[in-house]
C-alpha cells in the first residue's frame, strides 16, 4: 500500500532532479527503493538514500551494528538502476533532514503502519509533510517488517557466529 501525503508533485518540477528514500528498517527501506527508483526512472531523477544516525555521545564508542547495516544498505543499492547514492547523516529531528534536500523535497519513506497510533516512519512522514515535502509512505506488511533493533541484534548475531566459526575452522 502506498499513501501520499497530500501534496503532488508534477513531472514537471521533478525531471532531472532527486528522489530522497529515508533509510528506515532493510524492508522498509528495500519497498521505498523500488517506489523510488520506478519514479526515477520516469522522470529521469537520481535516487539519493539518507540514512540517519543520531549524534555520538562522548562517552560512548562507535557500534559495528550501525557499519553492518551500512554495508547492508549499500548491498541492497547495488541491484537498483538508477544506482542510488547513500548519504549517512547525523539527524536527529526532521528539519535536520530537510536542511540536506535539494529541491523540490520528492520523499520516500518505507515502513510498517501503526494501527492506533503512528509508527515512527508514520510520524516522521507527516513531519516531512508539515515542512513542505511531497512525501510517499509505502507500506511494509507486518509478516515482513523487521524492526531496526531486531535486525541489529540479528546482525551482531550472526556477525559473532561467524567469528566464532572462522576461528573454529582456523585452528
């Protein structure tokens, strides 16, 4: 399912210009690329990928679960044509995020539909929308949708198995 926030975007205004996805969950952001890049390819467009951090903490070290999703992210990008280009980004609220667009801000954001109460994808969406966006939520169906820590702590899973293996297997 997909739901456009209410303001359009003609062809027009967007030929030659930036489709911005909003990296949200690996399904979320794998349904948002294949709305994008569809969009691109008709009007001739790039597709630029946000993925948002939030800004370090001084007392904290860098998490590898935020460089396997990155390289994940980038995996993914790889199999789209138009190729789309990965921006990583410290963006805590959405202003930050309008504040890296270029005009005008054609958005698309993947992720899971709240029953009572918007998701954070959701929120971020109208956000995007109060700001002057034209935005396109597409809809992960819940059997699919794997939340950004789940698929964290997957990773990190799986990433100590297979050290653990390949220092099995080099004894």
């Amino acid at each position: 399912m997909v739901e456009e926030h209410p303001a359009v975007v003609s062809s027009s205004n967007l030929a030659g210009g930036t489709v911005h996805v909003i990296a949200t969950s690996l399904e979320g952001t794998r349904e948002a690329l294949e709305a994008a890049t569809t969009l691109a390819r008709g009007l001739s467009a790039r597709v630029l990928v946000f993925v948002r951090r939030t800004a370090p903490d001084v007392h904290s070290l860098p998490e590898d679960h935020e460089e396997t999703a990155e390289a994940a992210l980038k995996r993914l990008t790889n199999s789209y044509t138009p190729r789309p280009n990965v921006l990583s980004c410290v963006c805590e609220q959405a202003i930050d995020i309008v504040q890296l667009f270029q005009p005008p801000g054609l958005v698309v954001i993947g992720g899971e539909t709240g029953w009572w109460w918007p998701t954070a994808e959701q929120r971020l969406a109208r956000a995007l929308t109060r700001l002057g966006c034209h935005v396109t939520f597409v809809h992960v169906p819940r059997s699919e949708f794997v939340s950004p820590l789940v698929a964290a702590s997957r990773a990190q899973a799986l990433q100590a198995y297979r050290h653990e293996e390949n220092r099995g297997s080099g004894r």
